[in-house]
C-alpha cells in the first residue's frame, strides 16, 4: 500500500493536479479581497478555498504516509509542511486574526515545479557571497555617507545635516530615489558637486551592485552542474543495474542453450545406440 501511495504522490499527473489547485487557490485569494466579487462570488469563493485547502491538506498526508519520516529530511517538504500549518491556522476559530496569512499557500508554487526550485536553490547557494557583497556596499555608503556630511552639511542640512540623514539619502541616490532633488539641492551652491556623486554613484551602483548579480549567475550555475551531475550520477547508476541485469540474462539464456545442446545429443545418440 505504501508502494503505490508513493507512486502515486511521484506521478507527473498528481503533480500537475497540485499545481492547479495552487493556481486556482491563488485566484480565488486574490479575488476575496475585492469586495465587488466577495458580494457577487462571496460563497463560491469560500467554497473553492476550503476545498482547496483540504486538499492540501489530504496531499500532504499522503506524502508523509508515502515517505514516513524521511518526508522531514527534504527541505522542500519541510517547507510545504510549514506553509501548509501556517495556512490552516487561520480556518480555526482561535486564529481568525490571521486569515491574511492564508496567501502563503501560493508560496507553494516555489517548491512545486522543479525549474522554480532550481531558481530558489541557486539563489541559497549565493547567500554566502551575497553577504559579502551586502557588506561590501554598506561600507560604501557608510563612506560616501560621511564624506557627504563633511561637505555638504552646511549646503543642504535636510538631506546632510547628520551622519543618520546622510546614510538615508545616500541610501536613496545608490537606488536612483529622489536623486534629481538631491542633486539640486546641492549643486545649486557647490557645481563641483556633481564629481563626488558621479563616482559614487559608479562605484556603487554600476560595480558593486552588479556583483549581487555575479554572485547569483554564479549560484545557479552551480545548483544546475550540480543537478546535471547526480543526475549523469543517477543515470549510470540506472545504466550499470540495467547492464549486469541483461548481462545475467544473457548468461542464463546461454545456460539454458547449452543444456538444450546436451539434450538434443543425448536424444540423438540414444537411437544411434539402439
């Protein structure tokens, strides 16, 4: 029975079947917080979401029955798990307050297509250069920040009267926010400003910002080599097992060839006996 619940929670067809109840989950979410279609659809929408939300319920049971407690070793159904928990919360009375949460059952839609969950995990796997890069543009705008507020406190004390406002407003020129009214406001009694924002702006915009871009190319090249190599892995596993199985029946049939020779000989050497 375990056998054939697993089977049935690997197919392609139940995974389908899943990600269209997300799809339609997430439809129906989307439209219960527009009141025009609570007034008019109000009841259907409530329907559609209970039954949805049993039936993740009812998948994830028998994925748990199918996988027992290695179902807790993925991080990928641990993930549906916490979702899922978090999603039925709100349909208790106790937890009424917490029906907003109940749209994180989209966030399934990560974990079930395998092309997203690739995307996710090379995104992971880039966290650890990420934070250096994050650490790298924070000194960045701690400097420019500083040096911002040596020389333009007194020019434009809104935007540079502190370090606290400074670090703000750099922080707003490094995204391209309000960055005309910055330069204005600058510029209009320092010219030469515009040299100090120029290179800060390259720096830390076109160099450092580009890195986070690096760094997650980088992540997901290494989540794919890694999936094309337990894959080659998986299927020269496969292909040896596939191998010595022909292999042995192969010798069995040569086995059987040979005692069919021994038979028809004595069979023939019988009457030339007689």
């Amino acid at each position: 029975m375990t056998g054939r619940v697993r089977e049935l929670v690997a197919s392609p067809r139940f995974q389908r079947l899943v990600l269209a109840v997300i799809l339609v989950n997430a439809v129906t979410l989307g439209l219960e917080s527009v009141p025009a279609a609570m007034d008019r659809f109000g009841d259907l929408l409530i329907v559609i979401d209970t039954i949805a939300l049993s039936l993740f319920v009812v998948e994830l049971g028998l994925r748990i029955y199918a996988h027992g407690w290695r179902f807790f070793t993925d991080p990928w159904s641990v993930f549906d798990f916490i979702v899922v928990a978090i999603a039925v919360a709100p349909a208790l009375g106790a937890f009424t307050a917490m029906r907003a949460f109940r749209v994180l059952r989209v966030l399934r839609l990560i974990s079930a297509p395998r092309a997203t969950r690739r995307v996710v995990g090379g995104l992971l796997a880039a966290i650890p250069g990420m934070s250096v890069v994050i650490a790298l543009l924070g000194l960045m705008v701690y400097v420019g920040a500083v040096i911002a507020t040596y020389l333009f406190d007194d020019i434009a004390p809104d935007y540079f009267g502190d370090l606290g406002s400074s670090l703000f407003t750099m922080f707003q020129v490094l995204t391209g926010e309000a960055w005309p009214t910055v330069a204005a406001a600058v510029l209009s009694k320092a010219p030469l400003a515009w040299i100090f924002f120029v290179a800060y702006i390259l720096v830390s915009s076109f160099a450092v910002l580009n890195l986070f871009i690096a760094v997650f190319v980088r992540g997901m090249q290494t989540g794919v080599t890694d999936d094309l190599t337990a894959a080659e892995h998986h299927h020269a596993t496969t292909q040896a097992a596939h191998d010595r199985l022909l292999l042995t029946e192969i010798r069995a049939l040569r086995a059987e060839l040979a005692a069919l020779r021994t038979a028809t000989r004595a069979t023939h050497q019988q009457p030339d006996a007689q």
